[in-house]
C-alpha cells in the first residue's frame, strides 16, 4: 500500500516541473546507498536513504539540504543531516554528470554488549560524483559513486566518551530528482 501511494505520488507531482537545471528552479528527490562503512579496520554492509530539497542559485549549480536515514549490519542505525552543494555538466538533453560536496552530522546509535546502548557522533564530509539520466524533462534517474568521511567520538551508556574515531563510507548509489521551476 505504501509503494503505491509513493508511486502516485511521485507520478502525480513530477508534471509539476518545468525545467531542468537552470537558475531559480527547484530539484526535490531522494536515494538510495548500498555501502561498505569501514571503522578501525573493521568493514560492515550498509543501505542508507537519503531526501533532498536544493535551488539552482546558477545555471548547473545548486544548493540544498539533505537528511538521511540508515541500517548498518550489526543493529545499527545512522541519522544525518547535510548540506550540499551539486554541479551539472550537462552533456545532452538527456544526460548531465554531476559533481557534488557535501557536509554536516551524523549520528549513530548501536546496541553494545549486554545491550548498552552507545552513541557515535561527529562532522561529517564527503561528496559524489554521478550521472542524472532524465527521463522526461522534469525528472531524473541517477546513478553515482560516494565518500563519506565522519570524525566521530563515541558515548557509552554511563557517559564516557571516547577520542574520535575517523569512519569512511563509500558504494554505489541510485536515486531520482524531480525538477520544479520557472516556465
């Protein structure tokens, strides 16, 4: 039922759009990661999703925010909140390779041993270099690489917090952006 709504309503709202990538349009999408997540030498499997809200402030060039939700193998969960920056370089009507730098917070939640919660926080950078596949004038199919960097501290269940700890996230990922504009 949900998927069915969310297809309705990505279909429903995708008309909406009136241009691509020009200044003083809106882009409004989401994605999906399937990553590595490697902390002290010790690599886990990940899916991680992420919306996102940005504004062509130039031709090709927009600004936005971005905040995300992930699983971790191992009962893990992430939370982020960003902001970014993405350059279009478009090719055809059709395709346009981006480059994107990101930054802002993450949190982590994990169940340790005898069930203590902990908690990693800490900055995080990173960025994406991909390819937006449009499939009509107004949205996008995309697919990319990415790099996270976080410099997180850990807080145990009794308040001891640890040094930083540095963690990358890197994989593949596929979303989709709907643009909204100007005529």
């Amino acid at each position: 039922m949900k998927r069915t709504l969310l297809v309705f309503l990505f279909l429903g709202f995708s008309h909406l759009g009136f241009g691509q990538t020009g200044s003083g349009n809106w882009l409004v999408g989401g994605n999906g990661r399937f990553y590595q997540s490697r902390a002290s030498g010790i690599g886990k499997n990940a899916i991680e999703v992420d919306l996102n809200v940005g504004y062509f402030i130039f031709n090709n060039f927009s600004v936005g925010i971005m905040g995300g939700y992930g699983f971790v193998q191992g009962l893990e969960e992430k939370y982020n909140g960003q902001l970014f920056l993405r350059y279009y370089v478009p090719i055809t009507e059709m395709i346009a390779p981006y480059a994107q730098a990101n930054g802002g917070y993450r949190l982590r939640i994990n169940q340790g041993i005898n069930n203590n919660e902990v908690k990693f926080y800490g900055p995080m950078a990173g960025g994406r270099i991909g390819t937006a596949f449009f499939l009509s004038r107004h949205v996008s199919f995309d697919a990319f690489f990415y790099l996270d960097y976080t410099s997180e501290t850990n807080r145990f269940a009794d308040g001891i917090e640890s040094e930083p700890i540095a963690t990358y996230d890197y994989g593949l990922g596929i979303g989709f952006q709907i643009f909204l504009g100007k005529d």
